[in-house]
C-alpha cells in the first residue's frame, strides 16, 4: 500500500424547497383632497418565504393601466418621471424607495375608485393577476351636481333630464358629457333641435344645454335586463376651467310581462306497468322569459288522462287538476299507471296573461334501466375532475324519482380516487351527479388513462358499465398552433389537395390523428371530399356533399380536397372548428381563389361633375381574382364614352383607347366629361393578359354626371295676351313661356317690373298684385292678368333660373278688346 493514498468520498446533501410569494400589503391609496400621492411598503408589499429574496429582484408588471390617472416612476438624477404603460416593470425597491407615484388625468370633483392590475414575479415563482385600488375623496365645489337613477319601461323610452343628470358650475355656462361606455341594455339618442328628427345615435358627448332643451334620450332595446348605465366624464367647455367630475347614470328598467311560456323540458314520462312515480321539472317543464317570472306565477291545467291520475304528494286520494312549475320543481306530483300502456295528456299552461298548449306523453312498460350517456371524462394530471350527469346518466321508469337511483363502484380507479366533498367514496347517487359534487382526483401517475367499473341500481333493476378517463400532462392544454392557413388556387372544375403547406394545426404533445377539423360553415362554389383514390371509404360523401369532419393527418397524407363547382366565380371559403379533444380554436377560416376560365372585371361606378374629370384607379377596374393580378398586361376600351373620353393625365386633351396596369395604379387614368346636359355616361373595358393569351369578358363603367346650372334661359313664347276692358284673363305658355336646357320649370322665374294699366296675380288671390311667377305657375294656369286704366300697356320681364339670367329684359304687351297687340323690344 507504499506509494497509495486513500480517496475520501464526501456525500453533499442538497435540498429544494418551494418558494412562494406572500402579499405582506395591499392596501388603497387615498387621494384626500389632492390629485395625487406616492405608493409605499404600506400599500403595496410582496415578498418570498420561506427565504426572503431582495426587493430589487422583486418584480412588478402591470397587466392593466389605471382608468382616471397615471403611474409614473421617478429615479434619482432623471428630470421628468417616466410614466408606466402596459407591460411596464417596476421592483419592490422602487415602491420602498418611493419612487412610484398615482397622478389624476385632471383635478375631479367626485369621488374615484380606480384600479390597475398587475402581477408578481420573483426567481421561479410569479403570481396571479392581483389588483390596487386608488380612492379619491374629493373637495367640496359650489358645483350643482345632479345624478339620480334613470326610469324606463321595457322596451320604452324616456327622457334624460334635470331631474336624474345635470352639471352646472358657478364659473362656467356650458358644460360636456363626454360617454365613456355607453349602455348595453338600450340606445342613448340625441335629438335635433327641433325634436322631429334623430341627429345621432349613440353620441359620443352631449351638453348640459342638450339636456336643458330635452334632446337627449334613452331607449330600451326590450331585452330581459332591468337595469342599464351609463358611464360618463363631465369637463367645463372653458378650457381654463379645470372642473372634472366622473359619473354613472344607473337606469331602472320597469319589467312587462311580454313573454309567453315556453317549453324547456320536452321528453316522454316513463312509468312501470300499473305503477307510480314522481313527475317532476326532469319530465315537465316550461319557463317564463320574463326575469320577474317565478316558478309559482306558471300554472298548468289539465284533462284527463287515458293512462293515468296525477296525485299530490300530501294527498294521495285526491287528483290534482292544476298545479305549478314549483310543484314540479320540489316533486310534490305523483303520477299513477291505470289502463293503456301509451297515453297523451293535453295541458294549458299559463304565466297569468299569455297561455299555451302542452303535450305530456306517457310510456308504461315493464321495469327497465339504461345507460344513456357515457362520455367519460378529461382531466390533467395531478388535477381533479367533476363527474356529471354530462358525463354519466341513466334512464329509468323504477323508483319514485331519480333521486333514488345509486352507483356502487365495482372496479376503483387505478391512479386516482373519487371523492365528494374530498372523501374517499365507493358509491354515489344520481343526485351527486346532478349537483356536480362526484370529483375524480388523479394521484399523478404517468399512466395517460383510468377508469372504474360502476353498477347503477334501483329497486330490482340494475346497469353496469365502465367509465374511461383519458389522464393528460399539463403541456397538453396548452393553445393549438397554427403553423399555416394559406390561400390554395384552384382551376375553375377542378380540385386541388389542402395539404398541410396550406393549412396545418398542430400540438407539441398530440398526434396529428387526435387534431380534428370541424366545418361550421362549408364552402359555396364547391365541396371538400377525400380523395376517390383514398382508402378511407367510411369517410367519403356522396352528391358532391362535404364532409364536415377530418383530421391534421389526412391532411398530412394529402387526400383531403376542395372541389369547384360553380363557373364565373372567382372566390370561396369554409369555417371550422380544430380540436385536440382538451383544447379548441373556433371560428377560423380558410380561403380559396378560384382561377376562372375567364377572366373576371370587377368594375365599379363612378361620379363626375358636369365638365370635370375624375380619375380611375383599381377601386373602379380590377380582376376579381387575385390570381390574375401580376398577369394583366393592358386594359382595352372596346367602348367609348358617348359623353366625355379617357385621357393620361400627363398628356392633356389625349384621348385613350388602351392604358396599363401601371397608369391605373399610378392614378394617371382620368374621366373627362364633355360639358353637355347629360346626367349618364359609360364605356366597356376589357383586361388582356398577353403572356396568357387570354382576355377577360367586357365589363362596363357607368358614369354618373352630376349637373351644373350654367344654362342661360331664353324666351319661346311672347306673344301678348288679349283681355276685356276691366276684365282679367289668364296667362298660358303659349302667351309666355322660357326654356332652359338645365333647369325645370319650377326653377325658371319671372321678374315682372314697370307694370302699366294693370298688375299680374295668381287666380286663387285676384286682387294682390305679384312681382314674379314661375313657368311652372304658368303652365298650371296660375298666372293672370288683371286689367285697369288704359287699352294699351304691357310690364318688363326677366328670366332667371336661380343663377343665370336673360338679358336683356324684354316687354309682353296686352291691350283691350279683341285685337291682339304683341312685341317686344
């Protein structure tokens, strides 16, 4: 052993504990007065145990910002404090240091109950979102202050006024209501100021004064819901005034009863031959929709019963004729079997003002029990599951209730228990089933399932069965990702594979055979199917019907397709569901782009002012498939405009046949109109994909022309008038009339000056002169003549369309007796 030295072997010992975060503090900040105030160690503390960690590695994130201020953090030697957003990170330092500080937005005159949550993360440990609170207690203010609770019956509406909301300052005339949330229940209106019409819906802010010419409103939407509000923020208009006042307006809504009875419980009651039971809500049951409804206000009455006698519990020798959904709720009804083995009672049902009519079907036969749900349950491993009757329930026609009804658990659970109330059990009733109260605990085991074996039981009739649990690790709830959910093309008739370059969904721990597709919403334009080549027969539909369910691994194995159906369309789409059986993404679309045998314009309609010019851009000339965008080489005009043309408008006055993809895009391509009295226009393009050899169908642009009143009116008729001495007459179109290419009758007006032996009026008021007419009034023979003093005279007229005038004026003659006199100068 000369030579040798002997190794000692030392044994380190090492010891992991649980560490976790203990809130020392979490107490409100009161703002008394003020508008601001620092946090301390008193208000907010978190540290771990059981070994304490330094607060500078305690941290704070914040999940949510306060509503009313903000949180700033002041450092040493930093001249203006940094105000905190979400996701911002602070430490348990910070706050003992006071370096964290609350700041109202602006100086409030009523009371704030603000909030912010965040969380706390130390080495290894973090906890879940807490909250803090800040109070503010405000100043008194020589404001006038009016919130009171708002009234409204279902489905009516009120006025917001004086009495339930009003603001007033003693510096300030006008104050706004600016609405931070408005009602869920119902719809804020603001009227005009005349109060005949709605000047908006859901307004964003009102005055003070709105609410003092009664223009604000409130309607209920006639739902189910009996209280509403309004969250609001009242500021002084003067900008110099700081005056702030936070507010709710809380409205009551007085319930109707408008709703009938409806049925919620539809199933057939089952009894044994010439035997009794229970007949409770499980069998029978109807509901009022009204919230105010109770069980006690919906009576049934009855006829009666080929099969039977309904009997109350407290009185077995007496039928019952009428009873109550309480009835039915507490089981105080017992149904007897005499006769046929089939039967139907006929029931009204009534909630006091609206009734229905029910049907009660009755199935007598020889005892019987059956398992009618056994879904088996998911639970995480290490994590407790509730057993329900979504989970486990039978159906019988033994016993008076199915309160009667009693599991034995034959076989237990391997690695886990079941437990009530945490106690070991080894029986269960149907009741515990019903009030969630049969939990499965798993002991952690690696084992991915469980199952016991149970026998159900009541009287001399009895079911046995297993109940399978699937055990999975925690990683297995964990979100669905979406590797790829792409846009495939597929040629017009055919069909194209979506494989999973496409569309693939996929979990770390699950096998793509366990991901399933769920369609809510098929395609329009075509189907999905399994490829006919496919081996899974079982999955394949007939009638070019798609299937609604399919797997991440058919996918895989490229046999799942869209096939098109429909021509000239250019796009489709499907809606579905993916599940992992514990975790499920809803709603999620996929998008096919169909490639049409011809090329499809997407053209719309555009407008322009009578002379002017507007430009053309791929909102008004487009392929409708995507697909063909980078293919279109030019854009052919096989159609001209009839009233205008299509210029560059880098070159002025050039007219176009063709143009290209570029000009379009760049804007260049412009609609001039050519100035006549036209109100339509419209040309016909067609799309050429040159490399394609292929053309798209014509498409046409119509053109609205809005007009411009730049028509002179002229004179067509002046050909004087014939009157009696003393007399008066009318004034037709054919004595007078104008003409203008841009106005109508109604707009072309007379001016009538330096009348002589006579004055022009309307025949419905003969002895008031007037000084203009239109050709309208004209032409609807309003227009006379009344004649005084001398044969011989005549006025001075001017047309005028509102804009445009005649000149220069012209003079209709008249002369008395028979011989006409017509001229102008």
């Amino acid at each position: 052993m000369h030579g040798y030295k002997m190794s000692t072997i030392y044994d380190f010992r090492i010891l992991f504990i649980t560490v976790s975060l203990i809130e020392v503090s979490n107490n409100n900040l009161v703002l008394n007065k003020t508008t601001e105030d620092t946090l301390t160690s008193d208000h907010l503390q978190y540290q771990t145990s059981p070994v304490e960690t330094p607060t500078i590695k305690i941290h704070y994130t914040i999940l949510s910002l306060p509503s009313y201020g903000h949180l700033f953090l002041t450092k040493p030697g930093v001249k203006e404090p940094w105000k905190l957003k979400m996701g911002s990170v602070f430490t348990q330092e910070d706050i003992g240091n006071k370096f964290i500080k609350y700041k109202l937005l602006r100086k409030s005159y009523s009371a704030i109950n603000d909030t912010f949550y965040f969380k706390v993360a130390s080495t290894g440990v973090a906890t879940k979102p807490q909250v803090f609170s800040v109070i503010h207690i405000p100043v008194v203010t020589g404001a006038m202050i009016e919130v009171e609770k708002l009234h409204v019956l279902e489905g009516g509406q009120t006025e917001v006024n004086k009495g339930c909301l009003y603001v007033k300052t003693p510096t300030t005339e006008t104050i706004i209501f600016n609405v931070t949330d408005q009602p869920q229940h119902g719809v804020l209106r603001l009227m005009n100021s005349a109060l005949t019409g709605i000047e908006k819906d859901y307004p964003v802010s009102f005055s003070n004064k709105d609410i003092e010419e009664k223009r604000l409103l409130y309607i209920h939407d006639d739902s189910e819901h009996n209280k509403d509000k309004i969250r609001f923020t009242a500021f002084a208009e003067d900008s110099d005034d700081d005056f702030v006042y936070y507010g709710t307006l809380h409205i009551g809504v007085t319930m109707e009863n408008d709703n009938p009875p409806v049925r919620s419980v539809d199933k057939i009651f089952f009894v044994q031959i010439n035997g009794e039971r229970k007949l409770t809500s499980k069998d029978l049951r109807y509901d009022d929709l009204d919230i105010d409804s109770k069980p006690t206000d919906i009576q049934y009455t009855r006829r009666g019963i080929p099969n039977g006698a309904l009997f109350h519990t407290d009185s077995l020798d007496t039928q019952v004729f009428q009873f109550t959904q309480d009835d039915l709720d507490e089981e105080r009804l017992l149904f007897r079997h005499n006769g046929p083995s089939y039967g139907k009672a006929v029931l009204w049902i009534t909630d006091g003002q609206f009734y229905v009519t029910g049907i009660l079907e009755i199935q007598a036969s020889d005892p019987f029990i059956n398992v009618t749900r056994n879904t088996g349950l998911i639970v995480q491993r290490g994590d407790t599951g509730c057993i329900t009757t979504g989970n486990l329930s039978v159906e019988t026609n033994v016993g008076l209730s199915m309160n009667d009804l009693t599991f034995k658990v034959v076989s237990r659970p391997r690695y886990g228990e079941l437990t009530i109330n945490g106690n070991v059990v080894h029986q269960f009733r149907y009741r515990d089933l019903e009030l969630s109260l049969l939990e499965y605990e798993n002991d952690n085991n690696p084992s991915f399932s469980d199952s016991f074996q149970f026998l159900a039981f009541v009287e001399e009739v009895s079911v046995d069965g297993i109940f399978n649990i699937q055990v999975f690790p925690e990683s297995f709830w964990e979100s669905l990702q979406v590797l790829s959910n792409k846009t495939i093309y597929v040629d017009e008739g055919k069909a194209e594979v979506i494989d999973p370059a496409s569309l693939n969904i996929a979990h770390t721990n699950i096998n793509p055979a366990n991901i399933s597709y769920i369609i809510t919403l098929g395609p329009q334009m075509g189907y999905i199917r399994v490829n006919e080549n496919s081996t899974h027969h079982n999955m394949k539909t007939s009638n070019k019907t798609s299937i609604r369910r399919f797997t991440q691994a058919l996918i895989n194995e490229g046999v799942i397709e869209y096939v098109q159906t429909k021509s000239n369309v250019s796009y489709d789409y499907f809606i579905f569901d993916v599940t992992n059986g514990i975790t499920t993404m809803r709603g999620l679309q996929f998008t096919i782009s169909i490639i049409s045998n011809v090329i499809l314009l997407r053209t719309r309609n555009i407008t322009v002012v009578e002379g002017g010019e507007t430009s053309l851009t791929l909102g008004e000339v487009n392929v409708a498939n995507p697909y063909y965008n980078d293919w279109i080489s030019e854009y052919l005009v096989i159609e001209e405009p009839k009233h205008g043309y299509l210029t560059n408008s880098k070159l002025p006055g050039s007219k176009l046949l063709t143009f290209s993809l570029f000009q379009l895009k760049s804007g260049l391509i412009h609609y001039t109109h050519d100035g006549t009295e036209t109100t339509r226009d419209w040309f016909t393009v067609v799309a050429k994909a040159a490399t394609l050899h292929k053309e798209s169908a014509p498409s046409s642009i119509h053109v609205t022309i809005t007009p411009v009143n730049d028509e002179t009116p002229h004179l067509i008729n002046n050909t004087g008038l014939e009157v009696w001495e003393g007399s008066l007459a009318t004034i037709t179109n054919h004595h007078l009339a104008a003409g203008d290419d841009d106005s109508g009758p109604n707009d072309i007006v007379f001016d009538i000056s330096a009348l002589s032996n006579g004055y022009v009026a309307l025949k419905n008021d003969t002895k008031t002169p007037i000084e203009k007419f239109s050709q309208d009034d004209i032409n609807r023979g309003l227009v006379i003549f009344v004649h005084t003093g001398e044969s011989a005279g005549g006025f001075r007229i001017q047309v005028s369309d509102g804009f445009n005038k005649d000149s220069p004026p012209r003079v209709h003659s008249y002369c008395q007796g028979a011989e006409a006199n017509s001229g102008s100068e």
